[in-house]
C-alpha cells in the first residue's frame, strides 16, 4: 500500500495543480468580465453627465439671454410709461395696462431666477455624481493593482 501511495503521489499532486490553475483561471475570467461591465456602466454614466452638463451650459446661455431681453424691455417699459406719464397726466387706462406689462415682465423676471437656482442645483448634483464616479473609478484602479 505504501508504495502504491508513493507511486501515485506525484501524480495526484499534478492533478491538483492543475484543477487549482483552472479554478483560478475561470475565478478570474468572471471577475474581469464583471470589472469591463462595472466600468462600461461608468463610462456611460460619465457620458451621460458630460451630456447633462453640456446640455445646462446652452441652457444657461440661453437663459442669460432671455434675462437681457427682458431686461431691455423692462426698461423700455420704464421709459414708455414715464413719457406717458409726462405726456397725459391722468391717462388711467394706458398706466394700468403698463403696469400690467410691467408685473408680466417682473413675473417672466422671477421665473428666470427660479429656473436659474433649478439648474445651478442640478449642476452641483451632478458636479458631485461626477466625483463621487471618479472615486469609485480609482477604487477599482487600486483594486486591480
């Protein structure tokens, strides 16, 4: 029985080296198969932000536009209803429908400044989804070293 035992010792030790080798192979296929997936999914989240951020700088660029628009015409109503008041002290009905144009114009105003707050808020989310992916990223960096 010793014998038998010496004989077959070196072979079955091979075959354990080589079932170990391919365990551990296949262990590491699956995790980098799983790391290329996790790091696909961060990539298109980056993507993704990048499009978002873009997306708000034309927005903003739009905005501030419209803000000196209105502006200008808040101002053109200023000077349309003074003349009008220099013009025709007592014309009623034309200051009540500037004013009324003048409330629309700080309504339209309010909004922008809401809308305004809306984006810088979305922007400092995503400002912080964008570092906390660039965290994640050299975690798996150091993991894989």
């Amino acid at each position: 029985m010793h014998t038998l035992i010496k004989e077959w010792s070196p072979l079955l030790a091979a075959l354990l080296v080589v079932l170990s080798i391919i365990s551990a192979r296949m262990t590491m296929r699956t995790s980098i198969a799983s790391l290329q997936g996790r790091l696909t999914d961060v990539e298109q989240n980056i993507a993704s932000i990048r499009n978002a951020l873009e997306g708000n700088q034309g927005v903003i660029v739009r905005l501030a536009t419209l803000e000196l628009r209105m502006g200008d015409k808040l101002q053109n109503l200023i000077v349309q209803r003074d003349s009008a008041l220099e013009q025709n002290g007592q014309e009623f009905w034309h200051i009540q429908a500037m004013r009324d144009d003048f409330q629309a114009v700080k309504n339209n105003v309010e909004t922008l400044v809401h809308v305004t707050q809306r984006i810088e808020y979305l922007e400092e989310m995503l400002l912080d989804v964008q570092g906390t992916l660039a965290e994640m990223k050299k975690q798996r960096n150091a993991e894989s070293q």
